[in-house]
C-alpha cells in the first residue's frame, strides 16, 4: 500500500484526493492528513482515514482538534512549522501538497529533503521559487508529479518520449466564465458572477484566477519549471469545452494530447499511483455528446493578468514571486468587494514595477520578496478603497 501525506487535505484537491483513497482502499493508506483553518472537517476526515498525525495550521484551534481525537492514537500538531514538520513524516511514500498560496512552499522543501516524490497541487510553489526546487529534486532524485491537469496532460504525454525534444506545449484554457467580454462588462463583475466556473469545480481562489486568466499564467510558469522550458515554448490556447487538457508538440511535428471529461480525480489518482493506472468508476467521455470542438487565441490585451505573468517569467528572478504574492492579495480583496475584478491587474502590475528585483534569489530572498509583495499589495488595495 502507498501511505499518503495531504497536506491541504480540506480543500478542493484535498477532499478529492480523499474519495479517490476511499475507492482504493487496498492500494492507498493515509499517514498524515492537514489543514489551515477547517478544524471541523479535519476531525471528520481524522476519525475516518485514521491516520497517524494530523496538523492544523490554526494554533487557536489546537484544543479542539485535540479534544476532538482524544479518544484515538492519532497524534495532533499546530502551527505553520508543524506542516513542514509532518512534510518530512518518516512512514509516508509520497506528499500531495494541496495547501493554497505560497505557504506549501517550505513543507515542499521540507519533503523534497526527506527524499519524499511529491505530488504537487500546489502551483504557487514552482511559481514563487521553482528553480530552487527543481534544484533540489534532482539533488535529492524526487520526483515532481504534477496534479494540475493541464500540467498532468503534458506529463501523460511525454511517457515514453524522454529521449525526444518538445518543440512546443500548448496549455488549454477554458476561458472561464467571461470569455469573449469586454473591458467595459469585466469593469463592474462581482465575485459571484467570477464564482461561476463553466466546467470545473474548484476552491474561490484558484476559480477567481481562472476568470482573470491569472490561472493560466500562473500554470505557463509553472511548466517552464516542470519540463525544463523556455518562455517561447510555452503557449495558451483556449479550448472551451475542457476536454483536450493540453498538447505536445515535437521537433518533427506531430502533436499528442491528453484528453477526458473534466474531473480531477483523474490527474489526482494518476500522480498518487505513478506510474501504473488504476481501474475506476469515473463516468466516460462519448463523443458524440461533443461534436464540435473550438479553440481560440487568449485575449491577453482584455485579460492583462496572463500577460503579466509571461512578462514575469521572462524576466525571471524573484518577479514571479512578485506576481503571485500580489495576486494572493487581490483576490483576497476581490472575493471581500474591496476592489474591482480589474483593478487586481492594475495592483499587480505596479508591485512589480515597485517591489526589489532580485537575479539571483535565494530562499530567504523569496520569502524576503513575499512579504514585501504583500505588504506594498495591501496598501494599494487600501488607497483604491479611500
């Protein structure tokens, strides 16, 4: 059996990635399950998996966890260290990292150097720091398994490939819910309206940087990192219907791709139980319920956040750092009406302009050019708000 680290274990990828473990039981073991804040579900999750240590990031919400599984051996961590802490559990074969924003990123490290391969969910990681983990994973031999399931897409593809160049990837997007509007419409969208994916189901936030394309952007970075890429070899296309989940096209050609219904428990399971497949119940794709696919050209004029994030991994350094701190900002305020759905691009922009820039960074320059993003970002949430 594969004995299992969710770190995230509460949110979207985190609850899926449960349902797959409860449909293999034979084959998945959970050792160590996490969570931010959702005390109440951890429990629940905690007296179901029965794993072997749980953490809740909340400290004030320590006593209730605690209380909660007295009655069990379950042991029960607090606190931001503690998730870096059971990243590096002994008794677990692979660390799906779930957890939202850059906070994955030191529990990342921390499993990369116990020699755990990772399952990552967790683009902001490889976004905020990727050369520095790539470094690390080929030093310590782990494997990145990509769960994102473009990126998954990509990584089907290239099995059996390795000694092939890639010529070019395409990432699909499915133009989220305001494809083909306008600046003048997107001027006064509510996050309800932004809330309403047309074809996946996903947590407030990673749905949000779907409208804004910000999603998109943030996984053309993280395919640099995880395919060894340059910024001209990476490109979006949007392809509506969600099916083709992204391409591969080689130095002769030809092109392959990865396809299915939208549902990440495919991509989920996949990286879990690399690198054989497991037989399941998910519903199949039929053909005929899709005649017709379209795919168009991302309006990165319209959509300004998909070109600032090209701009930032050109760039490179610790910009891509920028660009997600500041974005963790906006949306946060976006999904709390403190700013409008374009003025997140507006903030975004300028604390790149603002914010140190940084060659060559080390760890605790990114995590330097983190708080500073985030600091100069609230301000200038506050100054649109006055």
């Amino acid at each position: 059996m594969k004995r299992i680290t969710i770190l995230g274990s509460t949110g979207s990828i985190g609850t899926q990635a449960l349902e797959v473990v409860s449909d293999h039981p034979t084959v998945f073991k959970v050792a160590v399950l996490s969570a931010l804040k959702n005390a109440t579900l951890l429990i629940q999750q905690a007296l179901k998996f029965k794993p072997a240590v749980v953490v809740i990031g909340d400290e004030g919400k320590y006593h209730e966890v605690k209380n909660a599984l007295s009655a069990t051996d379950i042991k029960v961590l607090a606190g931001e260290a503690a998730l870096a802490e059971v990243a590096a559990y002994g008794d677990s074969d692979i660390v799906l990292t779930a957890l939202m924003g850059s906070v994955g990123l030191k529990p990342t490290i921390a499993a990369i150097k116990a020699g755990k391969n990772i399952a990552l969910a967790n683009k902001e990681t490889l976004v905020v720091a990727g050369e520095l983990i790539t470094q690390l994973a080929a030093e310590y031999q782990v494997k990145i398994l990509p769960v994102d399931s473009e990126h998954s897409a990509i990584f089907q593809c290239l099995v059996g490939e390795e000694q092939n160049e890639i010529e070019k990837i395409y990432l699909t997007a499915s133009g989220g819910p305001f494809l083909g509007k306008t600046k003048d419409f997107l001027a006064t969208v509510k996050k309800e309206q932004a809330l309403k994916h047309p074809n996946w189901v996903m947590g407030a936030k990673i749905t949000i940087d779907s409208a804004s394309l910000m999603n998109k952007g943030l996984e053309v970075i993280e395919a640099k990192w995880l395919f060894n890429l340059e910024a001209d070899q990476v490109d979006v296309i949007v392809h509506p219907q969600s099916i083709i989940h992204s391409l591969v096209q080689f130095t002769d050609g030809s092109m392959k791709a990865q396809m299915g219904l939208p549902d990440m428990k495919l991509p989920i399971q996949y990286a879990l139980n690399y690198p054989d497949r497991l037989k399941n119940n998910f519903k199949r794709f039929n053909f005929l319920e899709y005649p017709n696919f379209s795919f168009l050209k991302a309006d990165m004029e319209t959509f300004r956040n998909l070109n600032l994030a090209f701009v930032s991994l050109r760039k490179g350094g610790n910009m891509p750092c920028i660009l997600n701190a500041a974005n963790e900002v906006v949306v946060e305020a976006f999904l709390n009406d403190k700013i409008g759905f374009l003025q997140m691009s507006e903030v975004i922009e300028q604390c790149m302009e603002e914010v140190a820039f940084i060659e060559k960074p080390q760890l605790n320059d990114y995590l330097e050019t983190d708080k500073h993003s985030r600091i100069l970002a609230g301000e200038l949430v506050t100054k649109s708000i006055v």
